[in-house]
C-alpha cells in the first residue's frame, strides 16, 4: 500500500500542530517560505529526513533543507580529490 505524499504532508503538518499549538501559524509561515523555489527533490528528501529523525518544527525543516541544498548545488566542492 502506497502512501501518498499528501497524507504524508498532512501528518508532518499535525505533528507539528501538536506539538506547537499555539504557533502553528509561525511554523507554516516557516516552512512556505523555505520552500519557495525549492526542487521537488530537494522537498521530498528534507521532509523524509525530517520524518524519520523526529524533527517537528518548521525551523530544523528549514536547517535541513539548507543542508540539501547546498549538497544538491555544490557537491563537488564537498568532495575531496586524491592525486596520485
């Protein structure tokens, strides 16, 4: 049975909900604006990141993402190279 990304979407939003009830408005503020201009894949990726690694607010969201991102722009900088 396949989960579908919106439901998975929702459950992440609801975590979050409950854990910060008062907030939520902030959160969601949040994670819309990091995801502004965002690549699906780069989305998708920080969302599972952060499902699997219990992180319910929008701003380890957006620590995360930053991360991907500058994995997905710059790989080869992060790659050392050996000479021989």
């Amino acid at each position: 049975m396949e989960v579908s990304i919106e439901n998975v979407v929702k459950n992440y939003l609801k975590k979050i909900k409950e854990q910060f009830p008062r907030y939520i408005r902030d959160h969601l503020q949040v994670i819309l604006k990091t995801l502004h201009d965002t690549p699906q894949e780069v989305a998708d990726k920080t969302l599972n990141f952060c499902l699997n690694n219990h992180l319910f607010n929008a701003y380890e969201f957006e620590q995360v993402l930053h991360v991907f991102l500058l994995e997905t722009i710059a790989p080869s900088k992060n790659k050392v190279q050996l000479n021989y």
